[in-house]
C-alpha cells in the first residue's frame, strides 16, 4: 500500500529509508552484466569495491562483494572488463545509499563478446555503414593530419615519427585520448568530431597499439562505429596489429594495418615522389624524342618525292601545256575575227547596195514637197509648185512647170 502522508503528518526520514530498503530487498537476487570501471581492491581489507556501468546507457552502480568472491577472479578480470554477476540489492539506510552485494563473479567469454559483436557487426552491415561505395579516397598530399591515440604511446610516435621521415614538412593535430577502459569511447568520439569539424584537417588517424579482445573493445563500441560514419573527413583505422579487427576498421575510409602502416597511407614518401617525378620525365622525354623522330622521317620521306625533290618539273610542263593553249585559243581567236570581218563586210556590201544613197548616185534624185512628203506621182504637184529635189551630192529647189 502506498504510503498515507501529508504536511500536517509527514513521516521521518529514518522511516522513509527504512521502507526503501523494505521494498528493495523484496527484488531479491539478480544476474546483473556490466564492465567494471573502478576496482579498489584495498590489500588487507575483506571487502572490494568496484564500479559496474552499463556503457549503452552511461549508467552505474556501486557493487561489493567479500574478499574471497574476488580471489576466485583476479586473475581474469581488471578494469575495463566485462562480468556477470549474481548479487543482491542492498540499501544502506544511514546513508541512503543504494549498492549490489555480489556473491559471484564471472567474466564475460571471448565467445559470447564475439557473438556480440557479430551480431552488431551484422545490424551496422545492413544499414549500409560498412559499404564500399560510401568509402572515401584519401587526400593526395594532406594539409594537416588529424591523429587520436594515446598519450605518449607507442602508436603516436610511430605514426609522427614516419609520417614525418617520409614528408618533413607535415603537420599534424594530435588528440590524446585514452584507448582502453570506460572513458575510450566518449574521449575518442569527442576528439573525432573536434577534428571533423577543423578547417585545416584533411584526413584522420585513429590509432592504437595492440592489446588484448578486451582492451579493444571501445573500438568496436556502437557509438564510436556511428559517429565515425557520420564524419565528413576521410577517415583511416589502425588499431592493434593486422589480426585484430574492430568494428571501426569496416566504418573507416581505409584500414591500416599498424600505425606506421597508417602513416605510409596517408603521406606520400618524399624521395618515392622525387624518383616518380623523374621517371615520368624521363618517358616524357623518351616519348617526345620518338615523336620528333617519326615526324622526321615521315618529313624526309615526303621530301624525296618528285613533287618537292624537282617542284620546277611540274611547272615547267605546265609551262609548255600553257604555251600550247595560249597559241591555239589565238590562232582560233583569230580566225574567228577573220571571218567576223568578212561576214561584216559582206553585210555592209549589201546594206550600201540596197541603200537609198547608191541610188542616188546611180543619177536618181528624189522630189519632196514643202511639207517634206515625197512625189511618187506626177498628179500630186501643180505647175508653178516649188518643190526641194535631193540627188546624191546634195539638193536644190525646182518650179513645177506647166506642161509637167
């Protein structure tokens, strides 16, 4: 039954933490899974303490378990991994606090976490995280290389140190994270997005040394895998050594096998370049000079032809053909205006013998009258007319007379 209170009647708070552990002692015991993040196992003590946290939901609880529950598992379990345990709620009512009091412990198998993960590995798949076509190509020559490792490992110097043997003149922007245990993920993502959201950064490194399963497995957390998808730089794995593979290996853009794997693929090698540069000067050449070569010889040969050998040949029997031309079209010029002349000659011939003018001068003479009309007929004029008479060298004027 719910508890009847009100301000008039409030109840102690002794009473209230006193209910409390009433209510959850009535639980009983559970399995409970988790990973352990803090472990203080104070030497001489004959109870430890530790911290189990649900890292899906960033939740914990404080559990403790007698000195002889952990004996049975030191040797197997540490911060950082994953357990079972049966315990029990307890309530501690002075303080109101709220505990797990472990009668047993067990690690997690290696089997189990792999079936995890390939269950994870399976639902991040059909989503599409892992597909090639998604993949982007690495910068040429990066502007500035974005690297999230440990600090001070072994992993930084490796990449730095070759990265920089093979281009002096990188630079990077280093992200010290931590790479194992309960705080990887949150750090690692954070330092991930921080440097997808910098300007200069062309390309990013995640990297670590090798471990144990365990030590890797923040790189294969679901949160991580996602936010590396969601990044717009390209972005390069190298996690452990080439037989370890996480789940963000498959996310990244490329996947390196250690960490100066990553270096290599990420910066061009300098002297590499240089013998590149040269080679290619040198089949530019090589193919220049074979150009040059096939274009002289085909010059020459088009050269030695008789055409251009002996050009004036052409000409010269173009010259005659010319000349021959040339005299027939004048001889048949010529001939055609001769018997042009001729036809006009004759014409003219025929037009002065049928012209009124030969007449004239045959002793002819033509009468007109003072309106200019011609006398064809004696009966026309009258005696005593004047009329004009034209004869062949000029004219002159008559009188009709009277016996006309």
């Amino acid at each position: 039954m719910a508890l009847q209170t009100s301000a008039e009647t409030p109840v102690p708070v002794s009473e209230v933490s006193r209910l409390i552990g009433g209510w959850i002692d009535r639980l009983g015991a559970v399995w409970v899974e988790g990973q352990i993040v803090q472990l203080s196992p104070r030497p001489g003590a004959g109870m430890v303490f530790l911290t189990l946290r649900d890292p899906s939901r960033d939740v914990s609880l404080t559990v403790t378990c007698y000195r002889q529950v952990y004996e049975r598992v030191k040797d197997v379990v540490a911060e950082g991994s994953r357990v079972v345990l049966h315990a029990k709620p307890e309530w501690y009512a002075r303080g109101g606090r709220l505990s797990l009091r472990a009668a047993e412990i067990r690690p997690v198998g290696v089997g189990e976490l792999l079936a995890r993960l390939e269950q994870l590995k399976k639902k991040l798949a059909a989503e599409g995280l892992f597909a090639t076509d998604r993949k982007r190509a690495l910068p040429f020559l990066p502007h500035r290389i974005g690297l999230v490792t440990g600090r001070a490992s072994d992993a930084e110097r490796d990449v730095l140190h070759t990265a920089r043997e093979r281009w002096p003149a990188v630079r990077f922007e280093v992200r010290n994270t931590a790479v194992q245990g309960v705080n990887a993920v949150p750090q690692v993502i954070e330092a991930v997005r921080e440097l997808d959201a910098h300007r200069e950064v062309d390309v990013i490194i995640v990297t670590r040394g090798g471990g144990g399963m365990e030590d890797l497995l923040p790189f294969s957390d679901e949160r991580l895998v996602r936010a590396v998808a969601e990044c717009r730089t390209p972005l390069v794995s190298a996690i452990g050594h080439e037989a370890d593979a996480p789940l963000l290996d498959l996310v990244a853009d490329v996947r390196s096998r250690t960490p100066t794997h990553a270096a290599k693929d990420t910066v061009p090698d300098v002297g590499e370049e240089h013998e590149r540069i040269a080679q290619l000067r040198r089949r530019s050449r090589r193919a220049v000079d074979g150009l040059l070569e096939r274009e002289e010889r085909g010059l020459a040969g088009i050269l030695s032809r008789p055409a251009l050998a002996e050009p004036y040949t052409l000409v010269e029997e173009r010259e005659e053909d010319t000349a021959h031309w040339l005299d027939r079209a004048r001889r048949v010029l010529g001939h055609r205006l001769d018997r042009a002349e001729d036809e006009l000659a004759h014409t003219r011939a025929r037009v002065v013998a049928l012209s009124p003018a030969a007449t004239l001068r045959r002793g002819y003479a033509v009468l007109q009258r003072d309106g200019g009309g011609v006398v064809r007929d004696p009966a026309e004029v009258e005696a005593g007319e004047k009329l004009s008479a034209r004869v062949a060298e000029g004219g002159f004027e008559v009188v009709v007379g009277p016996d006309s």
